[in-house]
C-alpha cells in the first residue's frame, strides 16, 4: 500500500494566508490554507513554516512548529476540549524546506459572517441562527462550550491570548445536527508566541513582536500602559475572558460597525470599551445573563470573573433557566404526497372515510381538520424526532423533508408496528395549524429548522445511558461536594450582617493623612458573641465591608478596614470604629463584614472546589482515583521506551510504583530526555522528599 506524502494527501484550495494574524510574518515566510484531506474526505486547514537558511530564524521556526503541536496535545487530552480545532497531522519535511501543520476546518469565522452577507450555506444557516427564537438559548450552550475549550487550554496551563471574531468559527454542520459546540476555537499563532519567549528571544525581539498583537480584542491589561493612560498589570487567564467577553457581547448586542472597533487607534481603546460596557448596562436580556456578560468585558480586573470556572458556573446557572425549550407557532408548512396512489392518502381516505379526491383538490382542508392545536411530542429516531396524534386518532411521525430544513414531511404509523420506535411523552411544541406545500417550490423561513434542532438535542441526551461505574462516580463525587458545602456554611457564618451609621468620607474635618473612618454595628445577640470570638482569634485586626454574603467574593485591598475602637452601643449592640484608606471602596449602608483573615481559609475552600470540578471534568482522573485498575497498564522490564512515551501523552497524571532496583529513577531521567528532545523550551519541576533521590536522578 502506497504512502502519501503531504503534498499528496493534502490538496489546497484557497489561499488563507493574512500576515496581520501570524506571528514573526516579517521574520519567517508562513503560509495558511483551506484544503482538502483525500483520506479523511473533509476539509482542513493547512499551516507550511518555511525553514530559513538563517540558523535563528530556523531555530525560531522550529520553536514555533514544536509548540503548536505541544499545545494542541495537552488540551485534546482534556475531555473538555471538544470547542477546541484538533491538531490531524504533522510532519518536518527537510527536502521541502517547510514544517507541515494541519488542523481541523469547522466554517468562516464569526467576523466574515457578521460582515460579508452573501448567499453562502454557511451564511444562511448563521443568520437562519441569528433570527431564530430559542437563538439565546443555542448561543448561551455554545458559550458554554467555548468556556469548556477555554478550560481545558487553562487547565493545561496555556492561554489563547488571541481569542476575536476572527478566531472563533461558526459550524454549520453541528448546527444543523442540533450539537451544542457550534462554534469553535482556532488560531493558536500568538499562544506560541506569547508563551516563554523569555527563553528563546532577547528583550528588544519580544517587544518588537508583541507589538504586531494589539488588536482590539486584546484585554486592557495586557496594553501598554503609556498608550493607555493608566496602569496595567500584564496579562492573566482574565484576559482570555475579557476577549471572549467581548466576542459574545458582538453577537448580543448586533453590533453592526464592527470596523469601528476592530481598526480603532489604542488611545481610542478605554472609551470603546466604556461605550460596549454602557450598551450591555442597557441591554435588556435576563438579570443574570447582563451580570454574566457585564463581569466578562469590565475594564477592571478585579471585577472580572476570577478564573473560567467561575464563568462557567454561572453559565450554567443561566442554562437551567433555558432548559425547557417549548415553542408555540401559529402557522408551519408541511409535506406529502398528493397522487392517488400515496399510501398516506389511502389510509387517510379509508379513517375518515372521505375520498381520495377531496383531498387533493383541498389539503389544507385535510390538515386543518386534523391537525389544528397539534402538540408535537418526541421520538427516539433522529430521521423522524417528532410524533403527533391526529383528530382522527392517526399516529403521524414527522421528519425533515429532503434537502429542506425549513420544511417538514409526515408519514402515518401504527405505534405497535414500530417496535423501535419510542414514542416519549415529552412535549416539544404546539402548533396551531398547518398547511401543505410543495417540497419542489419556494418556501418561506419558518420555525421548522429550530423546532427539529431541539428535538435532536433532546434526544441525544436522553440516549445517554449511566451505567453503574458513572452512578458510582456521581455519588462519590456528590459525597465530597456534601463535605465541601458544609465546610462552606460553617465558614460563612463567619460574615455577618452590619449597618453603617458614619462615614468621613465627605467629612472635611475628620479627614486626617488620607485616612477614612467609619462607625458600623453588628446586630443581634448571636450575632454579637460570634463577632466577639472572631474579634479575640484575628490575628490581623483587618476587615472588609462587603455588599454581599457570597463567602467567594475575591478579597479586595480596598475594602479593607481596621478596627480602631470597639464600644457598646444602644440596644445593646457592638459598634466598631474602622480606619482605611480615603481611596476605599464605598461602603454599603447596610452590608456585611468579613475578617480579612478568612482569606486563606476561603482560599483551600476554593481550591477544593476546583479540584471537584477538575475530578467532574476529568473522566481519566477520576477513573485513576476510584478504579485505579481500569487506568493501569503494567510493562516488562525491557519495554521501557514504550513506557515512557505511554506517560509522556498521558496527562494529567501518571503514577509509576515499584519496589527498589525496578528502574524508577531510571525511567524518570528517560521521561525528561524524551519530553525535551518532543519541545525543547519545556519547563520541567522535578520535585522529591528526599535530597539524595534527586542526587541519583541527576
């Protein structure tokens, strides 16, 4: 069987290639295309990295072909990459001079969309996305996807860093098939670059290229802040959420004038991004979907989600309110076959005891007959997801009709004649009427392309069957979060309730050194003694006024008040006199306080909260944990290479065990010459209990 080559395997198609979004374009010559794989019979995207005669360039080159790869490994290996485009294949090609990517293609990205309004599938099949009614529902389900792409590139310790309309893809195809991941994420290019530049490149090479990636999407941080005007403290995995931020805030609000945005100078930057802020502030969607997208796009980073899973969990939250799509429509057009020999028309003929004739001469009559009020219920078939009762008592299952998305077909059943057929009780829409047209003619937008993209989604997840090992896993995993919760309820009951009673703030009198006073007091009796034990246990004498009781809320410097003096006041309440900066937040009339010296605490409550979402998000883990055996492969002693590329692509842990002599130590000084020989500029923490088992490793 012939081998082919790359040329061979991959046939171009166009030419993709903008300078603008490749890092180093004015120092290696890259080429991208759409092609056509002849193996896989799908289209990809085909990245060719010259390699310069110039050995820096080449050392370069070869850098940025090695961590594309690396990068695309560790985040497939999380199951949570599903948003993500997949590395399919790679190759150094020496005799060609070139360095072979190729990834997956998914459709245009969301800027050609949003901008180019032309008569392409994909175009339609978006702005058919864009108008229809349960479009916030789909949207918010694709973001949360992208948030899980996001998640595996952060749990796998990278950031995107270039996240925009331009590297986010809208699939056609997933639409259609009524699949959550609708659009994608793509163009790793400046997570290359961004990423250990410090260990390839001199300080004035880096500043030269970083400068080529400030487009608008970028998160204010990671701006100079001469340009700015105010101070920015570099770039975090916040900054990939502002820019994804801002992309949904693009499709939300239908922003038209996208190039006033995208070519805007960086000193026009603070007051466009204020101006999209202010337009979401006015956005009249649902209260938690406007604090979601109002989190994501604020210009301060401490007012930002903290991390994407905080981000996702309010995501979800705003899901459970979509989750049952139920869609009334007045009006829907159907199909079926009008000649007499049709067997639907026989049997409809025979029931209703009306001719042949009748019916077609008048369908609608026919349809408004039997049909008017129809509630559609669900299928287990993907061809055919609905079902209906007629008037008559007649069973009609109902499917696309071929080649038209807007348009449904019907055919007659007997429920006990199709054994496989389930027939659920679950309710997916009411329609009030019915009319018949050609499937050959034109036919107007209607509701019928969402209405079966529902259905299939539903249907796909009632297929999903738990066998005992997942219900184990769930209990397991419901245990720790029982432990973690009560954990959280002892410490929260640590933030009690106060009232403010002065602020110096517009005191010009009391206004001393830049400092502030405040005079608060803490309310009932129970509450009273509780703040009296934490008061005696603080070590720091500090406390923060809060305008909410969330035990997560992210400490803040300032917010941040020391108790001066304590006192009894009337009713018997505790009054605290706390000194801060005149700089502090504002303090809340009635709010809640909380001792800065919780932050630690809160802090492993909040790592042990992640690391159950880690377990819930990560199915090779969690197996290692509760079925150690199902993840162990067991190896001869002269197998040892293949060991260590087995742990080498396992991720995110690996256990080897062994008795003395076995080659543990051995194996991890091969491990450690094979990670750097697959990307030479990888950080490797090796760590021990003991000095002298480093010693033997070294």
């Amino acid at each position: 069987m012939k081998i082919l080559s790359w040329e061979d395997r991959f046939k171009k198609i166009t030419n993709i290639t903008d300078t603008k979004f490749l890092p180093f374009s004015d120092k290696i010559e890259i080429e991208e295309y759409i092609a056509k794989d002849l193996i896989l019979k799908q289209r990809v995207i085909l990245k060719l990295i010259k390699i310069d005669e110039d050995p820096d360039i080449k050392s370069l080159a070869q850098y940025l072909w090695h961590y594309e790869i690396s990068l695309n490994q560790r985040a497939s290996n999380n199951s949570k990459g599903n948003s993500l485009l997949k590395l399919l294949y790679a190759q150094r090609d020496e005799e060609k001079g070139v360095y072979v990517i190729v990834t997956e293609y998914s459709g245009p990205s969301l800027r050609d969309l949003l901008m180019d309004h032309d008569e392409s599938e994909d175009s339609i099949f978006f702005n058919n996305f864009l108008r229809s009614s349960d479009k916030k529902k789909i949207l918010w389900e694709a973001i949360y996807k992208l948030a899980e792409g996001l998640y595996a590139l952060h749990f796998s310790g990278l950031l995107h860093r270039n996240i925009s309309l331009d590297t986010i893809y809208f699939d056609n195809e997933a639409y259609q098939q009524g699949e959550k991941e609708i659009f994608k994420i793509g163009d790793f290019n400046w997570s290359i670059y961004l990423c250990s530049l410090s260990n390839v490149f001199t300080d004035d090479l880096s500043s030269e290229l970083i400068k080529d990636n400030y487009h608008f999407f970028r998160a204010p941080e990671c701006l100079p802040s001469t340009l700015l005007e105010f101070e920015t403290s570099g770039e975090t995995y916040q900054s990939d959420l502002f820019s994804l931020g801002l992309v949904i805030s693009f499709l939300i609000l239908g922003i038209e004038d996208i190039e006033k945005y995208t070519n805007s100078q960086l000193k026009d930057r603070p007051k466009l991004y204020e101006e999209i802020y202010l337009m979401l502030e006015n956005f009249s969607g649902y209260p938690l979907e406007k604090e979601i997208l109002l989190k994501l796009v604020c210009v301060d980073v401490e007012e930002r989600f903290q991390n994407i899973n905080d981000l996702m969990n309010r995501v979800r939250e705003l899901l459970n309110i979509f989750k049952y799509n139920f869609i009334e429509e007045s009006r829907l057009p159907i199909n079926f076959n009008l000649e007499r020999n049709s067997p639907l028309l026989r049997q409809i003929s025979n029931i209703l005891n009306i001719n042949i004739d009748a019916i077609l001469e008048e369908p609608d009559e026919f349809l408004s007959f039997e049909f008017r009020n129809c509630i559609l219920f669900l299928t287990n078939d993907l061809k055919f997801p609905l079902y209906a009762k007629g008037f008559s008592g007649t069973y009609y299952k109902f499917g696309k009709a071929f080649k038209r998305s807007n348009l449904s077909q019907i055919r007659s059943f007997l429920p006990n004649q199709e054994l496989n057929l389930e027939l659920k009780t679950i309710q997916i829409g009411i329609i009030k009427e019915f009319y018949w047209l050609d499937r050959e003619g034109s036919c107007p937008y209607s509701r019928w392309e969402e209405i079966f993209r529902n259905a299939t989604s539903q249907i796909k997840e009632l297929q999903i069957e738990k066998d005992p090992e997942i219900k184990k896993r769930e209990r397991w995993l419901k245990t720790i979060k029982i432990i973690g919760n009560a954990e959280k309820e002892i410490e929260k009951k640590k933030i009690l309730n106060y009232q403010c009673i002065y602020d110096s703030l517009n005191d010009e009198t009391k206004r001393k050194n830049n400092k502030r006073e405040v005079l608060i007091q803490v309310f009932d009796e129970e509450e009273k003694e509780l703040f009296s034990n934490i008061i005696n246990e603080a070590e720091s004498g500090l406390f923060e006024l809060l305008d909410t009781d969330n035990l997560f809320e992210p400490f803040k410097r300032k917010r941040v008040w020391k108790v001066i003096e304590i006192t009894e006041g009337s009713r018997n309440n505790t009054q605290l006199i706390l000194e801060g900066d005149i700089r502090n937040h504002e303090v809340p009339e009635n709010g809640f306080i909380r001792s800065w010296d919780l932050k630690n605490t809160i802090f492993l409550l909040k790592r042990k909260r992640q690391i159950i979402q880690d377990l819930e998000n990560n199915e090779y883990l969690l197996n290692a944990i509760l079925n150690p055996a199902s993840t162990h492969t067991y190896f001869e002693k002269y197998d040892k290479n293949n060991l260590v590329s087995f742990i080498y692509y396992t991720n995110p842990i690996f256990l080897l065990q062994g008795p003395p002599g076995t080659g543990k130590t051995y194996t991890a000084t091969k491990l450690i010459k094979y990670s750097l020989q697959k990307d030479p500029f990888s950080r490797i923490l090796i760590a021990s209990k003991e000095h002298s088992a480093l010693d033997d490793l070294l």
